[in-house]
C-alpha cells in the first residue's frame, strides 16, 4: 500500500510537470510575456527544486519522512492551483518556484521513504515499481493538459492537477506511519575524506550524472531532429517517445529484481551500455523503425540505471553505519538534476554547430567516460573505504 502511494505521489508530480508545457504558451498570451520570460518561467522550476533538494534531505534525516512528503504534497497542491490563476510574470514565477520546491521535498522524502521501509534485498524493486508512476505521469501529462485546453480553457488543467495533488496527498496521511525515522543532531552530518563514506558513493553519483545527462541531451534535440530530419508529425513524435516510456517501465522491473540479488554493478554497466548504443544509433539512423529501436533501448538503459543507482547509493551509505535515507536520496536528485540541466544546452549548442548526429555521438562518447571513470572510482575507491 505504501509503495502504491508513493508511485502515485510521483505520478501525480510528473503529470503536473507536464500539464505546463502544452498550457503556458496560452498564459503567457495575456500576460504579454516574450519567448525569454516563458523560459524563464520554465527555468525556475529547476533552479527552485535544486536549491531544495538538499535542504529537504537534511529536513528528512533531522525530522522524519512524514513531515517533508506532506509539506511537499500541500505545497504543490496550492503553487499548482494558484499558476493557473496567476496572471503576470511575477506571479507565475513564484507559483513555478513553490511547484518545485514541493517537487523537490515530495521525492528526497518518497525515495527516503522507499530506503527505511523495504530492506535492501528488495530495494531494486521497491524504486523500480514507484519509477512507472514517474514515467506514467510524464508521459500522460502533456497530453492530458493538451486535451483540457482545448475542451475547458487554461485553467482545467491546473484544477485537475491541484485536485489530483491534494488526493495523493490525504492518501500519505493515511498510510505514511505517524513516527518517522530521525538521527541525532549529531549524527546528520555528511562526512568527507579518505575513509569517509561520500567515497563510495562516488560512482553511483557519476552514474546518476550519466543518466541525466543522456537524457536532458535528447528531451532538448530529438523532437526539432524528427520534425525537420526525417518530416515526422507530432503525433508519431508522441508515439515514439512512448516507446521509450515503454522501455523504462519494462526494464527497471527485471532491473530492480536482477540488481537486488548482488547484482547492482552488473546491472548499472548493463543499462549504461543500453543508453550509449541507443544514442549512437538515434543520430546514426534515417529510418522510423530504426528512430524506434533507438528509444526503446535508451528507455530501456535507462530504466536498468535508475532502477540501480538509489538502492546502491543507500548502500553504500549503509556500509559503514550512516543512516541518512534523506541526505542519500538528495545527492541522487542533485546529481541527476545537474546532468539534465547540463545535458540539453550542451546538446543543443552540438547540434547548431555541428550535426543532431555528431551531437548525439559526443553525449554518447560523454556518457561513456562517466561510465569508465566511474569504474575506476569503484575499483579505487571501495578498498579505501574499508
């Protein structure tokens, strides 16, 4: 039942991420807001959530899950009801910063959530199940914000959105447990050095760096690469990218079980592969069918790595005696986060100066070393630790 909760907090998170992008343009109309100003308005849910991702995960590992994940549930709930009031840039603003300050505390406190209550044999699974509500939503939410503009103006969306949030979250209050796990002031601290535990979270964080990384790159190029190169509608653009929503959502869950029986490196190293050849061949290939093996085995990397990376990161906080699911689940958010944020600008600026093609090859090659660094940190790393 928990997990059921937290995926659909997820869901409900992601599909209201989505629901903006078809929206803002027609509330940006009246506002008389230029191109600059709505992504401006855009950027400030990333910069909002990467500012709070860390102090969520101290708040989770001082004061316990329940707290964050309901601050996290009302302030989306009201930022999200509220954006679809807001009538100039100010107020857009600030409703999409709240928006991503309550994203941010809604997942360091989900997947801190995840990391306390299933043990770690089961916690491949236990991310891999809650990852289909975040593929579900981003998938879903365009969509169905797309389908409530037109049939009920720019505000349904937010409504709907609003309601789902507040729904999802009278369902924590009813299933999140009322004592939640806390550390002693004392022992909240992150600890660096030589035989400190960071280390050996290295390689799980290059990882998630890889995964966002890739992705970022080809959310900000693929679709205007499709429009122009290969003169596909907007509707089989959909269509394939669903392909990868499909990958994600199969591959983490034989992931998440493969990873949990010892497996995690093998597996990581499994979907990192999948990743590099599915951005290899989105550039090299001129083919629809060949566009939709392409995505399929991106989504599919990238559910095997996702899958992987939390549990091995709560690992290898576990390893030497750190009980901070909160602190664990931030680094992974801020390391994912940053490698998105990287991703699509410096895959854009690739492909106006040279080729969609020789772009995706470069994010591939890139991708690729954080895979070979990150193996030599392993290697390096986990003996020093000891």
């Amino acid at each position: 039942m928990l997990l059921g909760v937290v995926a659909s907090m997820f869901f409900v998170d992601m599909l209201i991420y989505g629901i903006v992008v078809p929206v803002l343009p027609t509330l940006a109309a009246p506002a008389g807001l230029k191109s600059f100003e709505v992504g401006t308005v855009f950027a400030c849910y990333g910069l909002a959530y990467f500012i709070a991702t860390p102090i969520a995960g101290r708040l989770v590992d001082r004061r316990g899950t329940r707290g964050v994940f309901l601050t996290g549930a009302v302030v989306l709930t009201l930022a999200t009801f509220l954006f679809g009031l807001a009538g100039d840039l100010a107020a857009l603003v600030m409703c999409r910063m709240l928006q991503g300050a309550g994203a941010a505390a809604i997942w360091v406190a989900g997947y801190a959530t995840l990391v306390e209550t299933f043990a770690r044999e089961q916690r491949g699974r236990a991310v891999a199940t809650a990852s289909i509500g975040t593929a579900l939503g981003l998938l879903i939410g365009p969509v169905v914000g797309g389908l409530l503009l037109e049939m009920h103006g720019p505000r349904a969306p937010f409504v709907l959105g609003a309601l789902l949030a507040g729904a999802a979250g009278g369902l924590l209050i009813l299933v999140l447990p009322s004592t939640a796990h806390r550390l002693p002031p004392t022992d909240c601290r992150i600890r660096f050095g030589l035989r400190g535990l960071p280390l050996l979270a290295v390689p799980w964080l290059v990882a998630s760096l890889a995964a966002g990384l890739a992705l970022g790159g080809v959310e900000a190029t693929l679709p205007i690469d499709l429009s122009s190169r290969l003169r596909l509608p907007g509707t089989t653009i959909g269509l394939l990218f669903a392909l990868t929503t499909a990958g994600f959502v199969a591959s983490s869950q034989g992931a998440g079980r493969v990873s949990d029986c010892r497996r995690r490196a093998r597996t990581l190293a499994a979907g990192w592969g999948g990743v590099c050849v599915g951005l290899v061949l989105l550039g090299q290939s001129a083919q629809l069918m060949g566009q939709a093996l392409a995505l399929l085995l991106l989504g599919a990397g990238l559910g095997a790595m996702v899958a992987t990376i939390l549990p091995a990161l709560a690992d290898a906080f576990e390893a030497q005696g750190f009980q901070q699911p909160g602190m664990s689940a931030a680094a992974y958010n801020l390391s994912f986060s940053a490698g998105a944020m990287a991703g699509a600008p410096l895959a854009g600026a690739l492909v106006q100066e040279l080729s969609f093609r020789a772009a995706t090859l470069i994010v591939a090659l890139g991708t690729l070393a954080c895979g070979v660094f990150a193996a030599i940190a392993r290697v390096s790393l986990v003996p020093r630790a000891g």
